[in-house]
C-alpha cells in the first residue's frame, strides 16, 4: 500500500496527541466596532463518575468587552431535548432560537445525557450518551448543547474525565457536526500524514485487527476521492466511534461528523455474528467518504456513491464478497418505491422531504454505480478515474451534469449508457435523449 500502518498504544491518563491538550491562550484584537475579540477560545466539559447524566461547562469571556452569543445547532430528530440555561456570570440568558449580545467574565452552563440504550447506541440518533458503568465513557455531540461566540476566530472544546483530557475544533455552521468521545479511548492509528484515534465498544484485538484492515480502506478512498484536506486545514486528524448494536432491535449504521464518524458493530445476544466485520468496515468505509470527500453532490448521489464505494472497496481488499448490485437484488422486493427512479427519489425527498426514499437511495442507488463501474471494466476503463470528474461540477435540478454524461457514455458506449440510464435515472414513461 501507498501508507505503512503505524500504531502505537494509548496511554491512559495523557492528553490525545490527536486534538492537543491543556488551554488555550487568548489574543485580544479589536473588532470593526471597536470591541475585543478573542482569537481563540475554549469551552471545557468536566465530566464525573458521581454524576454522569450531567456535566458542567465553563468558558472564559473576560478578554471580551460584550459579544454575540449563538444558539446551538438543533438535532430536529431528537424529542423530548433536555436544553441547558446559560449563565453569563450568575445572570441567566433566555437564548432561545436568537442570538443575544452579552458581557461577562464567564460563561457556564451544563449539557445532560441520555443512558446507553440496552440495545446499544443508534449512530444516526446524534444524542449525548453516556455508559455509566464503573468505567464510564461519553458520547458528546453540540447538537443542542454547544452555543457559539460570533466572531471568534477559533473554539476548542475539551472535555475532562479524571486525569484524561480530549480536545477538539469546534466546526463552524457550514460544517459537520461535533461528535467527540471520552473514557473508551483505545489506540491511535497512522494513514499516512493522518492521525487517527479509534474509540471502541469492541475487544482490543478485535477492533485492533478490524482497524487495520479500515486504513486499507481508507488509504483506497483517499486515492479515489478528491479530498478536503488542505494545506490550510490544521486538524489533521480523525476520530472514529464503532458502537455495539444488538441485531434484534432492528437497526444499526453510522454518522460522520467534522473529521469524525460514528459506526455500529452487529450483535447477537453480546456475541459477533458472521456479518458483523464486514457490515462494521462497509459502514465505516461508506462515512469515511463523508469526511473525505469535498464533492458537493445531490442527496441521491452523496449517499449513492459512498454506498456503492464501500462495498467496492471491501470487494477490492477480500474483506467481503457481496456487491452492492447483489445486496440490491436481495433487498429491492422490500424496499419502498423500489420501482421508482433516483431522480423521482431526489425529487420527493427534496420537495416533500419524503424520507421513506432514503433506502432506495442507498439500495438502488449504490447498484446504478456498480452497474456503470461494470460496464466501464468491460471496455478496460474504471469509474475510479471518473470521480474527479464530479468536482466543481453543477448538478441542475439534482441530475448528472451533462459533461459527466457525455464522459460516462464515451467511456460505456451509447446504448449501454442509455439502458443504465433508463434502468436507474428516469421514470419509466420519461424518454432517454439521445
């Protein structure tokens, strides 16, 4: 591979070299209207064994003469929110849904979390969790939790447990949320000038071995994807969150979050099943391509393409078998408007915010790229060398730029492209131009 794997152990009670440690120290310059703002400033979590439903947060506003103070992002999905009241000093600020400028020393409030379902954690829920076992971890999100100071140039939040602290940039609003974890901390990993730091519900050799085969993968997707990173992007670095789900409660998958992603290993009764490993590294591959990627795609094609490459790379590397137009076939008969096109799906998730589409744009979906990855293979060509074609590309209307087309066609043949297209993209009464 392109990468050596290097790992080296954690050490309980150090800082993680992967967000850096201990405070930041504050720089005042002015602002447009004369007041001081903070270069950087940092929220810090103090999490307890005493009390792990709640944690305290405290952040230091002296160097600002007054400033705005933002509402944090809200998880529309969660019912029942526990918000925090925010203090500024000891005067409690009615936030609500707008910003309020305000001036005080310190800022305080505290976050609360929700048990460890029995079943395990659902990635794609995005709540604050906690486990609180005699060796307790967190699942921190900024979902309704983490406010934002207007104008400061850069937020850290860094989260204490005991002697253990783990800090992380704190996104901006065009972003990808925050997830961080803290007290199940495992190893961190090397992919390349990448560090990355596994937190894991899974046994040390287990996770140890799955990690390994994860940075093929991602070493892999890394090559296909134009990437996000840049020469301006400081935080180099990943941190991945695999969960156990017990298969009886119906659900499991993933989230990906700023340089970060969360993913469920498969369960029965405690214990692995035969598919556990591959459906882990098919969804860590497929969220991996979330934080990778900087293509700006419509929703069928940003969930398609990660779908379909998941699967391919874990065919590429042995890991497994199934690709994604077989798991198609097996899932297509119970999959809502199976008969339906991808662009019929953008359009009814799009304007209707029909979310009943979601499986068929991850089933059908990931085998429109199989089927055109197929039909470039037979004429010697891989859609590998395509994807860099969807960058700075426009989509009108959530369908395939017309160049893209055009390209795809080139490399299949007319009436190959034609059939796929017809097959996957348009309704069934809708005419395949020519």
């Amino acid at each position: 591979m392109r990468n050596p794997i290097q790992t080296t152990l954690f050490l309980s009670g150090l800082c993680s070299t992967l967000w850096g440690c201990g405070s930041l120290t504050e720089q005042q310059q002015p602002n447009e209207a004369g007041k001081n703002i903070a270069d950087t400033t940092t929220y810090n979590i103090t999490l307890s064994a005493d009390n792990p439903y709640a944690a305290r947060v405290t952040a230091d506003t002296s160097t600002l003469t007054s400033f705005e103070l933002q509402p944090p992002r809200s998880n529309q999905r969660v019912e029942n929110k526990l918000h925090p009241t925010f203090y500024c000093d000891d005067k409690p600020i009615a936030l609500g849904t707008q910003p309020r400028t305000v001036s005080c020393k310190q800022l305080r409030w505290s976050i609360f979390f929700k048990p460890r379902p029995e079943l395990g954690v659902n990635p794609a829920a995005q709540q604050n969790i906690v486990s609180a076992t005699s060796s307790p971890w967190w699942l921190i999100t900024e979902w309704d939790s983490l406010p934002r100071i207007a104008n400061v140039k850069g937020t850290q939040v860094c989260a204490t447990f005991g002697k253990e602290q783990h800090c992380k940039p704190f996104p901006t609003t065009d972003q990808p949320p925050l997830f961080m974890s803290v007290g199940n901390q495992l190893k961190e990993y090397s992919l390349g000038t990448l560090d990355v730091t596994l937190y894991s519900e899974l046994e040390k050799e287990k996770a140890d071995e799955l990690m390994h085969k994860f940075v093929e993968i991602s070493q892999y997707l890394y090559e296909v994807f134009p990437s996000n990173d840049s020469p301006s992007d400081n935080d180099n670095s990943w941190e991945l969150t695999w969960l156990t789900k017990e298969k009886s409660s119906g659900h499991y998958g993933g989230a990906a979050g700023y340089h970060s992603f969360m993913a469920n290993y498969l369960q029965e009764n405690g214990q692995p099943t035969a598919e556990s490993d591959a459906i882990l590294l098919r969804i860590s591959a497929h969220e991996s391509v979330h934080v990778i990627s900087r293509l700006k795609l419509p929703g069928w094609a940003e969930e398609s393409l990660p779908q379909y490459y998941a699967f391919k790379a874990l065919n590429k590397l042995s890991v497994d078998d199934m690709t994604a137009l077989q798991f198609w076939q097996q899932t297509k008969e119970k999959t809502p408007h199976s008969q339906d096109s991808l662009y019929q799906a953008e359009q009814q998730i799009e304007e209707n915010h029909d979310m009943s589409y979601f499986p068929l744009v991850y089933g059908k979906g990931a085998a429109f790229w199989n089927e055109v990855d197929n039909a470039l293979q037979r004429n010697g060509e891989d859609l590998d060398s395509y994807i860099s074609q969807l960058d700075q590309q426009e989509f009108r209307e959530g369908k395939l730029p017309t160049a893209f087309e055009t390209s795809l066609q080139n490399g299949i043949g007319v009436k190959a492209w034609k059939k796929i297209k017809s097959d996957y993209l348009l309704a069934n009464s809708e005419p395949v131009a020519s």
